[in-house]
C-alpha cells in the first residue's frame, strides 16, 4: 500500500445555538499595548441571532487502495505548509510506516520544529493514525496499547464563555450539574490593567470557587500574559481558591520565569501547550518548571510524538493533560495512559463544537465523561448533511 495523494477539503455550514456564542474573550500577550486591551471576541459570520456560519478544512490521506486517513479540522496557514511544502515527502512512502514518515517531514522541516510546520506535520501523522487503525479494523488506542480504563474524565474548559461573576457561576454551576467534575476558566484581565484589573481576576476566582463547591476542580488560565511580578502579587488571593492548577502564566519561552513562579505559588502550575516536541517539553521538564505539561496533539508533533512526550514526563513524576484541539486524537492516545499520568482530557465547550461540527458522530462527554469509541481509527467520518458547499483547496 502507497500513499497516493494528501487531499484538503474546505466545507462550510450552520452553528446552531442559545444566545451569544462568543461571549468574552481571553487575556492576550498583546493586551500590554492599550489599543489591543479594548477588543472584542473572535468574531463568527453570524446569519442570525442564533445561526452562525462555520469553516473548516479537513485533510485525508489517499492511497493506492481503498483506505483514507483523515484529520482536521485544520487552520489555513497549516494547510498551505502542507500543499506546498510536505506532501511531496509523503506521497509514494507506506502509510503504516508512520515513524519514518514523521522522522522525514522533521528532517526536512529543519527550520520548521515549532510553529505552524510542525502543525502540519502533526496533522498528516494523526491522519496516518486514522489509516492505521482503518487497516487494522480497530481503534487507534488498541493500536497504542489500550484501553487502560473505561472511561475518561473530562474537564469543562469555558473559553468564551462570559467572565462576569454573575454569568460565570451559574455557567460554572452549570457545568457540574451536567456531570463535570473539574473546569477551567480564563482570566479576562492582565498587568496592562492595573489594580482594578487584578481585582477583576481575584472577584472571577472567588465567585467560581464558590459556585464549584470545595470538591470539583477549578483550573485558571492566564494564557501567556502575567509576568513574575503580577503573580507574586495575585498569587494569595488565587490560593484562597484552591486551584487544580494555574495555566500558562507567562510567554512559553520564559522558561527561567515558569520555574521561579512554581517555586513561588503553593498550587501546581501548568504549561506547555504552546511547546513542541519532546524536546521542547524536555526544557520545562529540566528546568522544574512545570507540574502538568499541556501539549496538544493537533500542534506538538501528533500522536507519535505525544507518546514520547507522556513516556518522558512519566520520567520526571510530571502530569501530561493535553490541550484539547482535537477530541478524537486526544481521547485515543490518552486511553493507552495510565489515569495518574494522564488524568484528565480537556474539553472546550465552545472550541470542541465546532471542531466537531461536520463529524457524523462527535465525541462529547457523557456526565462528564468520554467513553472509548469503538469504531475503527479515529472513528472520525464527515456528515454529508451537515455540509452546505465544499471546495478543494489543495493544488
């Protein structure tokens, strides 16, 4: 078996739902110049109050036979490295040979082993595990070596979700309602915003704490905008509430910054989802930087490579909870990983809907929970229903 062709398919169709989608949105690196402070969420092509327009690309794997591998959705910026750049390395190589796959798109993509060419390349190896398990006639995990439980527990992330104190407790009540025993939740607020900022943060933490209860989870996310002043200064506050973690307090490359401020806080700190390979996460592992490390499947190399990364962390006694890009990657590799290593699988509930709005068959928590799918690969498989138009954008 050869692979034939790498096929990029945009479609586009409808995102229903209640209200607003996109309420609020995060805090930024960029938010330290004032003009960038005042901006709104991520837009949506909105065709009504409660109908908006999505796009999305999507990547199959083609081959000489009648088996495809598919992933996605994938960013634009992601596509054009793969049409232009990577399918010549891949197109004509065995499709099941996926480490020497993955060791040749590396090899090449030497100025690319972070950024948008390693997206892309981690894009082609999780549809290459699509294929596999297609051939194979089983799921990806078996493949890996699983399922090492019967379920995984999932953890509400509340992107865009409204960061009010009002709104955010009765959504994070919400959330528990529905079966979720952790969730995470994303500061609007930075240094740019002073001290009324801070109390902004401080208002959102004890609100959330308080609408959880003392038993669920409460992850907090600064998405790579604090610094080591900020955090010494915010940090007793945070503490009153408890977090499972803190995430992503300053910029990724501030490795030396991620290590003083975990040495500084008396709750864990998480980091890593914007590292790549095992070798970037291996500089936050040495450095003591990190409790749990984030990587995400869809951008730190695939599933190839987060096998290395959570064999490596096992190493340093250091969590892996990926970032939860794509939900059907994620799930398979973290059900072929021990529930201490790898306790948690992240799920986006604004990012995950419409990652997996064209999917025949989404995978979603069940109070609280995903269950290992039985489906063959990722058991991912477009709904041509959900599909109004379609073009292909691969030369």
């Amino acid at each position: 078996m050869k692979i034939t062709g790498i096929r990029l398919t945009e479609v586009q169709g409808r995102l229903e739902h209640e209200g607003r989608f996109w309420e609020e949105r995060l805090v930024r690196p960029v938010d330290v110049y004032a003009d960038q402070r005042s901006e709104g969420p991520p837009p949506l092509a909105r065709l009504s109050e409660r109908v908006n327009r999505v796009t999305s690309i999507f990547l199959e794997v083609l081959t000489d036979g009648s088996l495809t591998g598919l992933s996605g959705p994938v960013g634009a910026d992601q596509a054009w490295v793969i049409d232009r750049q990577l399918k010549g390395l891949v197109i004509g190589q065995d499709p099941l040979a996926i480490e020497r796959i993955w060791d040749r798109l590396y090899r090449f993509a030497v100025h690319g082993r972070k950024g948008v060419v390693m997206q892309a390349i981690s894009v082609i190896d999780c549809a290459l595990w699509d294929l596999k398990g297609k051939w194979a006639n089983a799921p990806v995990y078996q493949l890996l070596g699983g399922p090492m439980r019967d379920g995984l527990p999932a953890y509400a992330s509340a992107l865009g979700c409204s960061v009010r104190p009002d709104d955010a407790a009765r959504r994070a009540r919400e959330l528990v309602d529905q079966g979720y025993t952790a969730t995470k939740w994303f500061f609007r607020h930075g240094p740019g915003d002073g001290k009324a900022g801070m109390d902004l943060n401080i208002t959102l933490t004890r609100a959330l704490r308080e609408a959880v209860g003392k038993d669920v989870d409460l992850m907090l996310d600064a998405w790579m905008s604090w610094d080591v002043p900020y955090l010494t200064q915010i940090a007793p506050a945070l503490a009153e509430a408890s977090p499972r973690w803190l995430e992503e307090p300053v910029l990724p490359d501030r490795i030396a910054s991620y290590a003083e401020i975990r040495r500084r806080v008396p709750f864990p700190v998480a980091g890593g989802e914007h590292e790549y390979t095992r070798w970037g996460c291996k500089q936050l592992l040495d450095a003591g930087a990190v409790d749990v490390l984030q990587p995400d499947i869809y951008w730190a190399g695939g599933i190839s490579e987060l096998l290395k990364i959570c064999a490596l962390a096992s190493t340093y006694d250091v969590q892996v909870v990926p970032h939860g890009h794509s939900t059907p990657a994620t799930a398979h590799a973290l059900f072929a990983q021990p529930a201490q290593l790898c306790p948690y699988i992240e799920y986006l509930v604004k990012w995950n809907e419409i990652h997996q709005l064209f999917f025949r068959q989404p995978l979603k928590p069940i109070n609280g929970r995903i269950v290992p799918p039985d489906r063959p690969g990722m058991g991912m498989e477009l709904d041509e229903t959900k599909i109004e138009q379609r073009r292909e954008v691969s030369s």
